[in-house]
C-alpha cells in the first residue's frame, strides 16, 4: 500500500515537493486556498537564477542605511509597523550579514542553488512548458564605470568559486544587445545559465497539471485546520476533511502563522514586492536588472513586467506602492516603457529567515510533519531542488545535499 502526503502549499516550492514524492510512490493530495501558482510563485520576476549564489545580505553601508531611513531611492521601502513587529528578526539579519557569517550562509545557499537548472529541467520537459522558458541569460546593467568594474571583477569570482558563467559587455555591445535602451549606459554582466520564464504563474500550473495527470490530487482548503490525527495528519478541504500519513508545511510566508500554532518559534520574517505591466513600443530582449537602483524589467507575456526591491511591512498591511513609483521613474530614464496595463499593482510576500536559509527538514516535535519554506528571493528557483531534498528525506534516501544547514532543529 502507497504511503499518503498532504502538501500544504500550491506554489513553486509545495508543487515540487508533491512531485518529487509522488515520483517515489506517495499518493499526494496538494492543498491550497488558491489555483496553484497563484500566490508569490507568480509575482516575481520569472528568472530561474543560476547565478544567485549569495543570498541578499541585509545592507550595511551607512550611506545606505540613511536613504533607506529617510526614503530615499527605490531598493528598500519600510512601515514603522512592519520594523517594530519584525524588529527581533531583523536584527537578527544584520547579525547573519556580517560578512564571516555571510560567507558561512553562502556556501550552503550556493549548494541548493547549483541544482537549480538541472532539476527544473525534467520537470519543464514532463509537463510540456518549454515554451515558457528562455535560456539566454539575463542582465545586470550598470550607470556609473565604476560599479560596472566592481561587477565584472565579483562576477570573476563568482566563476571562479562556483562556475557560474557570465560576458562582461561594454557599453557599445550592451546597446547593440538591448537597442530599445535609449540611456548609454557603462555595461552589463551577462549571466549566461539563468533562465526567463514568461509566465511563472504558468509554469507552476503546468507543473500542478503534471502532478495531476500522474495521478494525483489537487484540493481547496484551509492549512489553518491541519491537525494531528492517529498517527498522521489531516486538514479540512471544500470536500470535507482529508488524512494522510504524512504533512508537508510549504506555505511560504504564511508559514510563520501555523508553526506558530503548534508550538515553533523560528526568526522569520517577510519582505514584500511589487510589480506591474507595461506595454514598451520597442520590446526588452532579455530581463535586466538595474543593478544602482534596485528593480528588474522582465518581459512576460502580459507585457513587460517592471519588479520592485523589499518593503518591510505586515502581510497583511495595506498596499503602499511607493517603490513602484520611483522604480518607474527611474526605469523611464533607460527606455520607454509605454503606458500601464489597466490593473492594479499586484503585491506579494517573499518568505525569510534571518540567517538566510531556508528550513527544509522534519519538524523536530511532531512526526510525520515536514517543513519546505523560507527561501526569500529564490523560491522559484530552488523549488525543485528542495523538494527533491525534502522528499529524500522522508522516504531515508541518499541525498543530493547535505540537509543539515537548512534543518529546523538549528533553531533549538
């Protein structure tokens, strides 16, 4: 008889770890409020980054630190609110982004980082979404000679350290490579391995669509009602309750709430973004980021997607798009991105954790129970990668990771 494992949590992370144990025999049943895709797997900036070995270090630069106090520039936005009720994590994130302690959550995060394109591979050619996903790279592109120096000379030691593969362009050939950027701009590192996807929102439902043609089930309902039951664990759905032997908690920024319920106090925290459509007369080729002011342009189907940096607010705070504002603004000074697609600024969450790692691994007081969330800026990208992991895990298989930096028992 096949064991059983509820999923809670339709996106890029919980949709992964559903297949990859549904690959091993599992009957899955993956349960979400919401279509899958639909939450923070859709919103971002659709890049399945290669090149993001580092993960995002709280900034430490004085000069910094004050335009974000005083609201300046477009990279961090913050409510008073949302400092006093994350200030305990928050600090903690400063503690973690001492550059020794950087450097020890770096190579962790490069290790989960590095399968990335590799097991979203299969899963892209399985479900028949190649046509979502782009392989030419994306771009950093710079203003000033100087931090386009600093850029090539870190992206070298990137290459070295972790053979993620990038051009440094110049100026003439990055305006030969982007002609609708109007601005001369001092160059571009082109990172070569990551990959764009139109529609992320998509790409997860294509992969919700294999899960259910492989046979397994998707269900509306509330992860607030999973409870303990025998010797698993249940949750009531639009069909009534549901049991399984096994729980996989993979709910992204809504994760905090319900470990909270049972009894687990880890430093997580949420940083949210923004973004909105466009529709430029001259088309972007490639994604870039502006790497001196701190958004994305990314084009998607529904046009160009402009993407904005963090702001430190409740969930469930009103929607404050001042970043939004300023990033077009800025984005406005490189191209012309036409007129806004009539729809209001979509707002998300990204999940954190202040040393910046996710918690991929068993709950320490409840057996059966499995975390899979707080990958910030990268769910996306390392979903596949930590459900494979995760489902390693469960089923006492050999591991492509070594899973103990991302365990939950690290919290004590």
């Amino acid at each position: 008889m096949a064991s059983s494992v509820l999923i809670l949590g339709a996106g890029m992370v919980g949709i992964s770890t559903a297949l990859h144990l549904q690959q091993r025999g599992f009957d899955v049943v993956l349960v979400d409020r919401r279509a899958p895709g639909q939450e923070t797997s859709m919103g971002n900036a659709g890049l399945i980054q290669r090149e993001a070995v580092e993960p995002y270090p709280f900034p430490r630069e004085p000069g910094f630190l004050l335009d974000v106090a005083l609201g300046r520039g477009a990279k961090v936005h913050w409510h008073a609110q949302g400092l006093w009720h994350m200030g305990k994590e928050l600090m903690g994130y400063l503690h973690h982004s001492h550059p020794l302690r950087h450097a020890v959550a770096t190579a962790a995060y490069s290790r989960l980082i590095a399968h990335s394109n590799n097991e979203h591979a299969p899963l892209i050619a399985a479900a028949g979404a190649q046509e979502l996903v782009g392989h030419e790279g994306y771009r950093y592109v710079f203003r000033t000679p100087e931090a386009f120096d600093k850029a090539a000379q870190r992206a070298e030691d990137l290459l070295t350290r972790f053979g993620v593969r990038f051009q440094a362009e110049n100026a003439a050939q990055l305006a030969q490579a982007e002609p609708a950027l109007h601005r001369p701009l001092a160059g571009a590192v082109h990172w070569l391995d990551t990959w764009a996807v139109n529609d992320p929102g998509a790409l997860v439902q294509r992969y919700a669509d294999l899960l259910e043609a492989r046979g397994g089930c998707l269900m509306v309902g509330d992860a607030a009602s999973l409870q303990a039951q025998g010797a698993g664990w249940s949750v009531n759905t639009t069909d009534g309750p549901v049991h399984a032997q096994h729980a996989v908690l993979a709910l992204g920024p809504w994760s905090d709430g319900l470990i909270r319920t049972l009894g687990y106090r880890f430093p997580l925290f949420i940083k949210r973004g923004y973004h909105q459509h466009y529709t430029p007369p001259a088309p972007l080729r490639q994604p870039l980021l502006d790497a001196e002011r701190g958004y994305v342009l990314a084009p998607m189907q529904r046009g160009l997607r402009l993407t904005t940096g963090a702001e430190f607010a409740p969930i469930d705070a009103p929607s404050t798009p001042v970043q939004l504002a300023k990033a077009d603004a800025l984005a406005r000074e490189l191209m012309d991105l036409g007129q806004p697609l009539p729809e209001p600024p979509w707002l998300g969450a990204r999940p954190c954790v202040a040393d910046m790692l996710p918690v991929i691994g068993p709950a320490p007081r409840h057996p059966g129970l499995w975390f899979n969330f707080g990958h910030a800026h990268q769910g996306f990208t390392m979903g596949p990668v930590s459900g494979r992991l995760l489902a390693e895990m469960v089923c006492g298989e050999p591991i492509c990771v070594d899973p103990t930096p991302y365990s939950p028992a690290r919290f004590g």
